[in-house]
C-alpha cells in the first residue's frame, strides 16, 4: 500500500469511497447513509486540498482510502479518515492519521456516534467526545425575526464561537453560500437549504442570528448544531425542525471546552 498527497483527479475516487464506507457504517443498523452529490463533496474536499493536507492510500493504482486535515493557528482538524470497506481492519486508517496528523497543540474532529472504530481510534490519541452534534432538518415554522442584517466583525465572531480564526474558510463559504450578519453574530444558507455556519460574539446573538435565517428560510433547511450550543438546539425546536436519528459526535483533545455560540458548517469544515 502507497501512502501520497491527493490531487484533483482524484476527486471522482475520493467520493466513491467515501460513499461506500459511510454506507457500511449506516446501512448494518437500517439508517439511510449520508450520500452527497459529487460537486457539493468535491467542492469541500478541493478547499482541503488548497488549505489542508490530504493522502490517499493506493493499492495497485487504485485509492483504497482517504484522510484530510486542516490547521488554522495552532488548531487541527481532522477533515476525512475513510477506507474502502473491503480494505479495513488492517491498519490503513491508522496509517492514514498518522500521514495527517501534524503537529499541532488543539485538536478537534466530529464522528458518528455510531462508529465505534472511529472514536476508539481518536480516543486513543486523546481526542474524546465531548458534545452530540444534532441534525434538524425541515421546513421552519414562520417565527418571528428578532434582528435584523447589520455588519459585524467576523474575526471576534470567530475567536468567540469557534476559537479559532476561520478568514480563509469565510473565503470558501461566501463563494458557495450568502452570508449575512446580524448583531454580533453571522450565518451562512446554501442554495440547497443547508445552513451554518452560523456563529455569534455569544449564545444570544448565535440563536438570533439562527432564528432570523430560519424565519426567511423558503422552503426545508438542514443544520447542525452541538448539544453544548442550548440556545440554539431550542430555535431549532422552537421552529419545529425534525431531529434526525444519528447524532454526530464532537470530539476534542484535552483542554478545549465545546462550542455554545455555534451551528457548524459541516463534518469536514466544522
Ligand atoms: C474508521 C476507519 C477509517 C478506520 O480505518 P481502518 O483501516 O479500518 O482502521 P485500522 O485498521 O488502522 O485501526 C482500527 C483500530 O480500531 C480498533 N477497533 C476496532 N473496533 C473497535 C472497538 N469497537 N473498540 C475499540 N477499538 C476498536 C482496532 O482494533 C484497530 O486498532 P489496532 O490496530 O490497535 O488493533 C475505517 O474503519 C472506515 O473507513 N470506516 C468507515 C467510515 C468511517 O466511519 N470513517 C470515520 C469517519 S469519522
């Protein structure tokens, strides 16, 4: 097996085993797995590659499996760690992390709850669960807005809500999604009703900022938000979105408390 950085040809392998390896971790317990189109993964994974590291395994010429991270400051992400289904349990995911691991002090990943290989693996290297990740999904119900768009500091909102400065991300989101900012606080809606960021100088400019983009919101939406972000975990219900069954799980290395101010953006970006 050849370890080696990825390149944008391999994006169209990069999804196929993505694909089938989620799917063998949803499908044994009859949840219907994530399945993302094409562009909107490879959209994600190329801003990876432009702004992270990412390595493929190959056997024989053909990917057998994946890890991405990403580091802004002294904070690591770990973005990807998938391997063909066929190709598990002898050591290529370990392998993989170890090619992406860095060098970092703060480390942070999300997992599926229901994947404990995963979050042995992580465990083990001291990045623990440490809040659920909840996904809503629906149509909103028409609450009222309580702010309306003013500009605000983005870099504070992101040492605030995430910890971290998150300037070359923003750059990815505002091409793909509108962002807008409310008092203290800024979200992110994409054209396919996925939500988030959304992030706030506190817990109240969070929810309000997620309250006013669900009041505009035209038809059904989809955010994530931590268990730790309360006041937004209660818009979100508040709004009657529908909780789906398999929660994820924010795992953090020692010392990092979890987000309160926060709906992420995704499993990949945070
Ligand atoms: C998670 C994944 C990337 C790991 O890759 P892998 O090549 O199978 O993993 P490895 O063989 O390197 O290591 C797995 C380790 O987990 C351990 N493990 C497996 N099941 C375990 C469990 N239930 N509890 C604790 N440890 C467990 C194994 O013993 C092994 O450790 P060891 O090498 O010290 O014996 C791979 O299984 C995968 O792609 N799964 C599906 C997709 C996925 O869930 N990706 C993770 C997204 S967060």
């Amino acid at each position: 097996m050849d370890l080696r950085p990825a390149a944008d040809d391999d994006l169209p392998a990069l999804h196929g085993v993505f694909l089938r390896a989620v799917a063998g971790v949803f499908r044994p317990h009859g949840f219907e797995p994530p399945a993302p189109r094409y562009e909107a993964f490879a959209n994600q994974q190329r801003h990876l590659l432009a702004t992270g590291t990412t390595v493929v395994a190959e056997q024989e010429r053909e990917v057998r499996g994946f890890g991405s991270s990403w580091q802004r400051d002294a904070h690591w992400f770990l973005g990807s760690l998938f391997v063909e289904p066929g190709a598990q349990a002898v050591g290529l995911g370990t392998a993989l992390l170890d090619a992406v691991w860095g060098d970092a002090a703060h480390r942070r990943t999300i997992t599926d709850a229901i994947q404990p290989v995963s979050n042995a693996l992580y465990g083990r290297r001291g990045l623990v669960p440490s809040t659920p990740l909840l996904a809503f999904s629906g149509r909103p119900r028409r609450i009222a807005a309580p702010v309306e768009p003013i500009d605000a500091d983005l870099a504070a909102i992101d040492a605030a809500a995430y910890g971290f400065d998150r300037a070359v991300d923003h750059a990815y989101w505002e091409r793909h999604a509108r962002r807008t900012t409310w008092p203290g606080a800024y979200s992110y809606a994409f054209p396919g009703g996925e939500i988030g960021p959304v992030a706030g100088l506190d817990s109240d400019a969070a929810a309000q900022a997620l309250a006013a983009e669900l009041a505009r919101a035209e038809g059904e939406v989809r955010v994530r938000i931590p268990g730790s972000a309360r006041a937004l975990v209660e818009v979100a219900l508040r709004a009657g979105l529908r909780l789906g069954p398999v929660p994820g799980l924010l795992l953090l290395s020692e010392g990092l408390l979890p987000p309160h101010a926060l709906a992420i953006s995704g499993y990949m970006l945070f």
